[in-house]
C-alpha cells in the first residue's frame, strides 16, 4: 500500500522514489512528518546539517550526521537546538544491520522488519538547511539511535546500537514535548516484536546498485 492509502488523515505530498535499501552517503530525499507540520508526509533529505555549512560541497565533507545518539543529542552543537522542538518521524518498512562474524574481516547483513512488512516509523531529529550558493532551502535529518536491545545486540553486536522506534501511540508526545526529561524518557531500546533474516551483503558494496526490490529477500 502507498503511503496516501495507509495514512489517508494526512496530506502526502512525498512524491521521491521507493527504495529498498539506500546508502545514506547519497543524501536522498526521504518520506517524513516534521513536528513543524505534523498533518503531513514530505520530503526531508538524510544527513543533518547546521547552519554553518554553507555549501553543498561542505555538505558532502561535513561530519557523519547521518545519526545522532540519544544519549548525546542534548550535549552537542549540532543536535541540542533541535532535539527540544524539532523533532519528527521517518517511515520505513524495516532496516538492515550489519552482524561482525568473529574470525572474519567481512560482516553480514540482516534485514529487520515488523509482521508483515508493515510501514512504521523511526525518531529523528531535523533543521531547516539553505545552501548559500544556490539559494535551495529545504529540511535535513538524522536518525537517533538507542542501546540497542536483546534482538539488536546480537546482530549488531560490535556497537549494540539500534534506530529508535517511535509507535503510533506515542506520536503525539514525540513531536510535541518540549520536556528534556520525557523526551529522554521516549528514547529506549524497542521492547515490541520484531522479525529478521539474514540479506544479501549491502555494507561496502560500492558501486553495485543495491536498491533492488529482492535486496530485502532471505539468502539460503
């Protein structure tokens, strides 16, 4: 189902591609609820950047921000402006991690996923970004990870991290407190099922198109 069809409440003027596994180094444009326009899905483009980055060019040399640690977001410079108030959710169907098998210098991959492939939504935290040479103005993210749980722990079992899940029930709260204590509090590892297999290997596969639909299938 499309995103009008499953949350037909909302105003979905996300218009970008489907993508089956995306390599957050290409920056894409991404389906997201902001919590500055919380009736609506649209775009917002991977990787925070703060103000100071002027330039596209910089863009692409600044830091990793592809994802913030909850435990920090209020500590650092590029995180803690937006983690009171500009925090919002990105829809996806499931993610990949990477599991270290000791012994070996590659590391497999594992897709995670609800029941069903049904759509849910990840935490993130975003800002407005203006690149000064072009004039283009447009909303960049990065996804708050958590410890991650027992699932998580063992297939990404070199950094126990995971993205943090934010249900349906909790929408509300996330996108609204401007609580630093219960925002905290909403940043946990996901206590709810989730299922797993293990996928083709997408970590490190530089120049292979990987956004394929059978990239999220089992490999025997």
């Amino acid at each position: 189902m499309t995103l009008t069809e499953l949350y037909d409440n909302m105003e979905v003027i996300y218009e970008g591609d489907v993508y089956y596994h995306v390599n957050g180094y290409s920056r894409p444009f991404l389906p997201v609820t902001l919590a500055d326009e919380q009736n609506m899905i649209q775009a917002a483009r991977w990787k925070m950047l703060p103000y100071w980055v002027k330039t596209d060019k910089e863009a692409i040399k600044y830091a990793n921000t592809l994802n913030a640690k909850a435990e920090t977001i209020f500590d650092l410079k590029t995180f803690k402006n937006s983690a009171l108030t500009k925090r919002g959710l990105l829809y996806v169907n499931g993610f990949f991690e990477p599991h270290k098998v000791p012994g070996d210098d590659y590391t497999q991959n594992y897709f995670i996923y609800k029941e069903n492939h049904e759509v849910f939504t990840l935490g993130i935290l975003y800002n407005t970004w203006k690149d000064q040479e072009t004039g283009d103005s447009y909303p960049t993210f990065t996804i708050i990870t958590v410890e991650a749980n027992e699932l998580l722990a063992k297939i990404h079992n070199e950094k126990k991290r995971m993205p943090l899940i934010v249900e349906p029930k909790d929408w509300d709260k996330w996108l609204n407190s401007t609580d630093e204590e219960e925002i905290k509090s909403m940043m946990k590892p996901y206590d709810g099922e989730l299922k797993y297999h293990q996928v083709y290997r997408v970590t490190g596969a530089r120049g292979e198109d990987t956004n394929r639909p059978n990239i999220q299938d089992p490999i025997s």
